[in-house]
C-alpha cells in the first residue's frame, strides 16, 4: 500500500479564494447560475445565460491552474518557476481579462454546427482576445495556448447545449465538437512563426494544433481519468490536480518544451513526471521530493511545460462543466443517485 502523506503547502494553495469568479466550481455554494447551461425547468436559456456560466468556468479553470501549487517550471504561489517576465498576479489579471473573450466565444457558438464560417468567426476573436491579454500584460504571452485550447472548448460546449440529442451531454462531445472545429480552416489566419508553427517545421510535432484535432485526446483520455482516479483514492484536491498535470507532462509532447529546450528538454520532463507518479504521486513522500527536484531541474534549465498546464485548466475547465451539470440536474429533478450521473451523460429534467 502506498503510504499518504500530507504534503507541506499552503492552504491557500488548495482552495484560494483567488480562483473563484461567479461559480464556485468547489462547492455547492454559488451555483444558483448554473442552470444557465442546462435547458432544464421549461424553456431552454439565452445564449448569454450560457455564455456567461461558461465564461466564469473557464477563466476560473485559468485562476485554478496558475494557483496550483508547486507546479514544475511553472509560476505558481511560491515562485516564477522558469518565467523571469511573469508572476502570479499577472497570470490572475490575464486569466480575467479573458473572462468577457470566453462569453463572446461562446456567444458566437451557441447552437452552431462546426464549419468554416464559425471556426473564422472564432479566429477573429480569438487574435482580438489575444491582443486584449498582451495589452494587459505588457506584451508577456501568459494565455496565448489556452485562448486556443479553452476557446474551442468554450465553443464546443456552447454548440453542443441546445442541441444535444435527448438531453444527454459529456466530455467526450464537448471535446469531440470542439476537435472537429479545429479541423476547419481559417482564411484569413495571418502567416506567421509563431513557436508552435516553428516546433511543427523542426521537430514535426502537431502541437496544440494536433491535440484539438485529435479531440483533445489528453484531456478526455488522460487528465480526466487521472483526476477522477485521484479522487477515487481520497487524495487531497491539491494532489489530485498536480497528479493529473503530471499524468500529462508523461505523455504530451509539449510544444512549449520542445521550443526551449528541444527533444531533450521534452524527454527530462517526462522522465521526471513518470517517475514522480512511480513514487507514489505527489501525495507521497518520495513522490514530493521528486516533485521538487524536478522543478529545481527545470527552473535551472529555463524550461516549462505550458503545454501542459494549459490542457490542466481544460481538464479542469470540463470537469467543473460536469460537475455543474450535475448539479443543475439534482436541483431541477430533485434527489438522485449523482453517482449514475458522474460521467456527465444527463438526462435533461422535462
């Protein structure tokens, strides 16, 4: 058996009252909005209702993910990790400039069909959002992937609630809906080398690009299942949430690595989050060490695993949108097993 051990953070680390907008994706408290997204209790809700739940879920998963605390090469609440041009009151004031972006995301989507129309529609707003944060933050490119990741997901959570069949909606459809979007092609995309298109030419991996693609194939199939397996085991949220960030950095070819340091940047990040779940995780004693030295490692190499982090707040940014969809459904239909519900496959209240 695995020995537990507390790990020593701080408690605000765990559940910061920093990363909570409208939603409290945390607590029961607080989600009297969230049946925005459900068209439970009669007549379905406005776009704006829904654009707006969304919004707060999304820019809170950002505020969740940059609080996280210690993140590898990250910036967190203790340090800047590898990022001499940021901290952690510049990762909040960019994670809440992109509030109103994420609403319009979804604004734009409400009850769309993926095509090439919305996918432009969509890149228009995504560049707008993306010059908001730079004139937010001077310049510093803190949210450039998760404007990208999060905003699919926004727009594909978005088309999919009026128009799921029999009422049912998940992860997988949201994530599936958002890949086959990104699928389209954008015209009026300006020519450009950026870092992802730059980690394509060299090294030939698809990067945030190819991960959208693929539906999101480390948030459905690797971040999600490891956070509900951490909770299956009764961890604490902290060590779940750094568990389920290095079940990803494990297995992702992070484009943000492979820029800063290529393939041997990419291969001692892995190496390192394998072996800290080997030892038990970061809730365990070995496993905490290994934690910290990774991030000694990587600070001293200038590395960060964005890449990661960024499909970290899309795994969280799902499962809050599960969760309150859970909940939305136990208030419109009063007591039922929550447990048949878990996955997030739910029968609209009639």
């Amino acid at each position: 058996m695995k020995s537990m051990w507390v790990a020593p953070m701080p408690d605000d680390a765990t559940l910061s009252s920093e990363a909570a907008l409208t939603v409290d994706t945390r607590s029961n408290e607080g989600r009297g909005s969230v049946d925005a997204v459900s068209p439970s209790r009669g007549a379905r809700r406005s776009s704006v209702e829904c654009a707006r739940v969304l919004a707060d879920l999304a820019a809170g998963a950002l505020l969740e993910e940059a609080e996280l605390t210690p993140k590898p090469g990250l910036v967190d609440l203790e340090s800047s990790g590898s990022h001499q041009d940021m901290d952690i009151e510049l990762m909040r004031r960019s994670a809440r400039i992109l509030h109103p972006w994420f609403a319009k995301f979804a604004e734009i989507s409400y009850g769309c069909a993926p095509g090439r129309e919305l996918r432009e529609r969509l890149g228009e707003a995504g560049r707008d959002a993306e010059k908001a944060m730079l004139r937010e933050t001077g310049g510093v490119n803190t949210h450039r992937g998760a404007i990208w990741t999060l905003g699919l997901l926004v727009a594909g959570a978005a088309m999919g609630v009026p128009q799921v069949d029999g009422g049912k909606l998940s992860a997988q459809q949201v994530a599936d809906t958002a890949g086959e979007l990104s699928r389209w092609s954008d015209r009026f995309l300006p020519s450009g080398h950026s870092h992802g298109q730059q980690v394509r030419n060299k090294y030939g991996f698809s990067g945030a690009r190819g991960e959208a693609q693929s539906g999101f194939y480390h948030v459905v199939q690797i971040g999600l299942p490891a956070l509900r397996d951490c909770r299956s085991r009764g961890l604490a949220e902290v060590h779940c949430r750094l568990d389920t960030l290095l079940a990803i950095m494990a297995s992702l070819d992070d484009s943000c690595l492979l820029h800063r340091g290529g393939t041997l940047a990419l291969a001692r990040a892995k190496q390192g989050a394998k072996a800290v779940l080997a030892h038990g995780g970061s809730s365990a004693a070995e496993g905490w060490d290994l934690l910290k030295a990774l991030d000694r490692d990587m600070v001293s190499r200038r590395i960060s695993p964005g890449g990661s982090a960024d499909l970290l707040a899309a795994t969280l940014f799902l499962d809050s949108l599960m969760e309150a969809l859970v909940q939305s459904q136990a208030q419109a239909s009063g007591p039922q097993s929550m447990r048949e519900q878990s996955e997030g496959n739910l029968p609209w209240s009639k």
